[in-house]
C-alpha cells in the first residue's frame, strides 16, 4: 500500500527544493561568483532528484511493479503505469542521470549545463504534479 503521508512529504520536500532554485534562478552576477552558489544549485538539483526518485521506488514497491533494474527505471515505470507523462518519464529518467553525474561526477559537469537546467524547471513541477495526482487519488 501507497503511503501516502511519506509520499506527499517527500514531493513537499521537491517543492521546497524548486522554491530554492525559482529564487536563485534569477541571482545577478555578483551572487553567482560567490563559489558556494554553484555548489548549492547543484546540490538542490540532487536533493530534489532524488527525493524524486524515492518517490518512484515507493510506488512501485507498493504496487508490485518492480524491482526497478535502477533508479532511472523506476521512473520509466511511472510513465509505463500512467503515473506520469510517457514525455515526464523520458526527461525525469534523463534527470536522474543528470543527479547520477553530479554526485558521481563521472564527468566534469560545464556549470553552464546546470544554469540551463536552472532556466527550465519544468519536469520537477511536473513530477510533482502528476505524482501528487496519482497518490492523493490511491486512496
């Protein structure tokens, strides 16, 4: 079963991290040269991430769908199961890889890659939207 009060804290937890990034969106240039100010961005992308991800992992424990081969596909299965968006499920799923190399830093990620991410904030939203829908309908 669907715990929903974890569930709706963790997406809570996505919208706090958006709410950070919608202000610093627009931090002028004297705020972005601080060093620590990258570092936060990246770090909210990976908090928001993967509270994303625990999300997915829940549902589809509670449900039967699994277990995922890994984070990435538990969230193919949210669009496999209309959870979420086919398209949301592609752009989350390529989010997680994006989480995956800034904690791994598997590669070195070009700042202006994450200040383009920060400019378009839209499949978090989205995640939270559609899986908010999906828990609070469950019961």
């Amino acid at each position: 079963m669907v715990d929903e009060v974890r569930l709706l804290r963790l997406l809570r937890g996505v919208s706090d991290d958006i709410a950070v990034l919608d202000a610093e969106a627009y931090a002028d240039d004297v705020r972005r040269s601080d060093p620590l100010w990258m570092r936060g961005i990246k770090y909210t992308f990976v908090t928001a991430i993967e509270a994303c991800v625990d999300v997915a992992q829940h549902i589809c424990s509670a449900e039967g769908w699994g277990p995922p081969e890994d984070n990435g596909h538990a969230i193919q299965l949210l669009g496999a199961r209309q959870v979420l968006a086919a398209d949301l499920a592609a752009s989350m799923r390529r989010a997680v890889g994006f989480r995956n190399v800034l904690v791994h830093e598997y590669v070195d990620v070009s700042d202006d890659i994450v200040v383009a991410r920060l400019g378009d904030r839209t499949d978090l939203i989205q995640f939270v939207r559609q899986a908010t829908a999906y828990v609070t309908s469950e019961q």
